[in-house]
C-alpha cells in the first residue's frame, strides 16, 4: 500500500466540501518551562501529525511528556512532580518550578491550558509537604485536575507499555482507564472519587478506628462509585472489542474482555443491587482489610484481557511485534470511536512506535491517523520511517533540548509523490 500526497490532498478536499471530518481537537502551541532537560522551548504546529526526530537523549520523548502533564495524573511516565523539574548537575535550577502551557484549538473554539508544580512547595521546610499542582484553564484557576478531562482527549503508548500483556493487571486498569476518559471524561472523576474514600477507608482500618457510621459512609461512596467506574469501563470494552475487530491494513484484530467481580455482578443484577452487595462485602472485610493493609474486593481487581482473534490466541502468548500491533491496533479502534461519537479524535502520542512495525503496518498507521483527523505526535530517531507521510505531516528536529522545524526533504517529497 503506498500513502500517495494526492490521496492526503483528495481526503483534504472532502474535508472542505464537507465530506469529511475536520481536524476538531488540536494543540496550536505548546511551551515548557523548566521541564526536564529543557529550560525553555515554544512548539508553533498546526492540525497535521507531528513528528519529532533526532538522537537517543535529544529530549523527544519529554516533549510527549509535557503534553501528557495536560491530562490529570502524573503523565506518561508516572513521575512525581519534583521528577521532572529540570536539573543543572547535581542541581536542581532554583529560579522556576516547572511548567508547561499550550493553545488548544477544540471543536467549541480556542482555550489556553497551564499546568506546573505549585512554586510554594519548593525549598526549604515546604519540601516536606505534599507536592501540588496547579492547573489554570483560560487564565483562571481550576478547581481540580479533572477539568482537563473536559477540553483535551489524550492517548498515548510508549516502550515503556511493551510489556502490558505481560505484566500485572494494574497497568492495563490505568491504559484502560485512560481510554475510557477519552470516550467519558466523568470517568476521572468517579475514578478520584472511589480511590479517595478507598484510601480513607484504608487509614481508618490501619489506625484501628473502628467507627462504624464513618466507615459505612465511605463504604456507601466507594460502593456508589465502584459500580459506574465498572459499568463505564464494560461499556468501552465492549464498543472497542467490536470496533477493534476491523483493524484497518495488516494491524491484528483484538478481542477485548473485561473480567473482574464486579464486572460479574453487573452480569447478573441491576446496578444499584449491585452496589449493595458491593457494599455489604466491604462491611464484613474490615477485618481482613485491615490485616492486609488492602482492599479485597472493588474495580482495582479488575483485568482488561485481550486476544489476537486471527490466531485465537492470549496477548501474552503472543510476540513482541504482534503484541505492540494489538496495542496500536487497539488505540486506532478507541480513536475511530472517539472520533465518530464525540466529533473530534483524542491527540495521540506515540513514542518510538513506528520503529517496531513494518512497512505496511506502519502506512497503515499513518493512513489511519489522516483518516481520523488526528494531530498524533510521533517521536523516532530515523527520519526515513515517516518519509510516506510527506507533506501530511510537519517535521521537527530535537538535538539537545532545542527543537528546530525541518523543512520537507527530497525523499519525503519522491516517497509521498509514489
């Protein structure tokens, strides 16, 4: 199959006559401050996929980073705040706390979004305390993380994610519930809401503060909350085990599962009987909670198990190649979802991703990613590899932190006319 810029200049066209879906979701602009190995740097793009080229180290995949900071949690890479704050030497830089700003173009109009760690918690005693960030949205702060939930969609794999097949259950939850956000973005909060009075709940039980109305209460909201973040997770697994069944080009077709106790009970009861069951287990494991420092029962057992169907075969017992094809096999079918009931596809941030499929897999990837409309950020140290995205792409060069626009090569140019 071969990516034609006719083809790339075609879809544009439809697009404008109104055949097509416009790009809707967008970042326009994006700055960093004081963010890992880069003191400063502004990133000017437009709709197109980004792609970032240079070196092992130059500081690509930081910049993927500083986008995923525009989501609640704590990015791509799970770091702790005072993590990614840059350093000189030994040193942290004393003058700035982190930040990272961006222009995001959304099918309602233009918004600003600011993140970054709360100056007031660095240096001296402040260290101490617990690390805060800020979010602002138009200027203005936010009174919680998940607002970004609202405005910006992301999704992202990274070789770090290699192993999700694996590995333990708890990083398919997160890349799970991360796609659930991009099709629910309440998810989040229900999410925070169950984790909060979970914790709660836990410190109540390891102190030995056997208060029973307190207790009952948080059981009452992590029973609540438990049984939607469990319905919207099923929901999306089973949109996307339909979806992820028409893979498009040579990408695997995924089966996707989500199994757990409460997934079981949703099989059997209405959703408020089974948030009493859900409740009543949580009353009569305090004892056994509190011996094991855990919570026995709730949507953290919950596994997403996925299968390469061409081959009946479990994700884990498949290769390395194959496995990196369902992940992206699967992000693709979440984005055409996405996409198509929500009217914008997420942004999308693959790192290093291209360099582990073949020719065909990747343009099919990219002939996907223009289909959709998706401003993805791709990172890779070979420029060659996105050649067939030509002019449908823009191109930066990452050397040592500093990011340089590259103009369209003669072989981008041969490669995208073929």
């Amino acid at each position: 199959m071969s990516l034609s810029l006719a083809h790339v200049e075609a879809g544009e066209a439809r697009k404008l006559q109104g055949g097509g879906r416009p790009p809707a979701l967008w970042l326009r602009r994006l700055r960093l401050n004081a963010f890992r190995s880069y003191a400063q740097a502004t990133i000017e793009a437009d709709h197109r996929p980004v792609v970032l080229t240079g070196a092992n180290g130059a500081g690509k995949t930081n910049l993927l980073e500083a986008i995923s900071f525009l989501a609640p949690g704590r990015g791509l890479r799970r770091a702790k705040l005072g993590e990614v704050e840059r350093r000189q030497g030994d040193r942290t830089a004393p003058q700035d706390a982190w930040a990272v700003a961006a222009r995001l173009e959304t099918p309602e109009g233009p918004r600003e979004l600011g993140t970054g760690r709360d100056p007031a918690a660095r240096g001296g005693e402040a260290e101490t305390t617990r690390e805060r960030r800020l979010i602002k949205i138009d200027g203005a702060l936010a009174r919680s993380q998940q607002a970004l939930d609202e405005l910006l969609r992301l999704v992202w794999l990274t070789p770090q994610m290699d192993g999700l097949f694996r590995d333990g259950a708890s990083g398919r939850r997160r890349f799970l519930d991360r796609l659930v956000v991009g099709y629910d973005p309440a998810h989040g909060g229900r999410l925070t809401g169950y984790e909060q009075a979970q914790r709660e709940r836990s410190r109540l039980l390891a102190e030995g503060r056997r208060d029973d109305r307190w207790l009952a209460a948080l059981e009452e909201t992590m029973a609540g909350r438990a049984i939607a973040v469990t319905a919207a997770r099923r929901a999306l697994v089973a949109r996307l085990d339909e979806a992820a069944g028409l893979a498009p080009g040579d990408f695997p077709k995924a089966g996707l599962a989500l199994t757990g106790e409460t997934e079981a009970w949703l099989d059997e009861m209405p959703a408020l009987a089974a948030e009493e069951r859900l409740r009543d287990r949580l009353a009569a494991a305090r004892d056994e909670d509190a011996a094991s420092g855990s919570t026995s029962v709730g949507p953290q057992r919950s596994d997403l198990e996925v299968s390469h169907l061409d081959k009946a075969l479990p994700a884990h017992l498949c290769s390395t190649g194959e496995q990196k094809a369902l992940l992206v096999s699967i992000v693709l079918a979440h984005a055409r979802l996405v996409a198509l009931e929500r009217g914008a596809a997420p942004i999308l941030l693959l790192d290093e991703v291209v360099a582990h499929l073949d020719g065909g897999r990747r343009e099919a990837l990219y002939q996907c990613l223009l289909e959709l409309g998706s401003q993805a950020w791709l990172t890779g140290t070979d420029e060659a590899l996105f050649a067939p995205l030509g002019a449908a792409a823009q191109f930066f060069r990452v050397r040592e932190a500093t990011v340089t626009p590259a103009p369209l090569s003669a072989a981008h140019s041969s490669l995208a006319a073929q």
